[in-house]
C-alpha cells in the first residue's frame, strides 16, 4: 500500500527567491516559507549581485510579486 499524498511536506520548508534588477536576473536565494515580504526585500537588497548593480543607489521601488517569489528593484 502507498502512502498517502501530503502537500505540506511535499512543499518544503524553503523556496527560491529570483531577484532582478530593472528586470533583469541578478541573484536568487534560499528562503523559509512565512518569511514576510519586508524580509525578503531586505535579503534581496543585500545580494552582493544585487548591491554591485546599484552602485549606492538607493531603489525608487522594490515590487514583490505575490507568494514572494519574484522581486523586482527599479533604480
């Protein structure tokens, strides 16, 4: 007999975060499901991909996609 199907451990514990850049890839990262879109934005800020392409810019608008999994960085 098979076990039975369960979402919540199929899910995992962490996801992949993909950051760009004015819409373009830069870094992802590992991150732990129920972290709160300010925390991932402040991860994403501290890419070291991330912190060469702003230059000491600071962000006109850093954009979540919803579920976290996307972040955007307008400069």
């Amino acid at each position: 007999m098979w076990p039975a199907h369960d979402p919540k451990i199929a899910a995992g514990d962490t996801f992949t975060v993909a950051v760009q850049v004015n819409g373009k890839l830069r870094a992802t990262f590992e991150a732990r499901r129920g972290s709160t879109e300010a925390e991932l934005q402040q991860v994403a800020l501290e890419q070291p991909n991330v912190q060469k392409h702003l230059e000491g810019k600071n962000p006109k608008r850093v954009i979540a996609a919803k579920g976290g999994s996307l972040i955007n960085v307008v400069i």
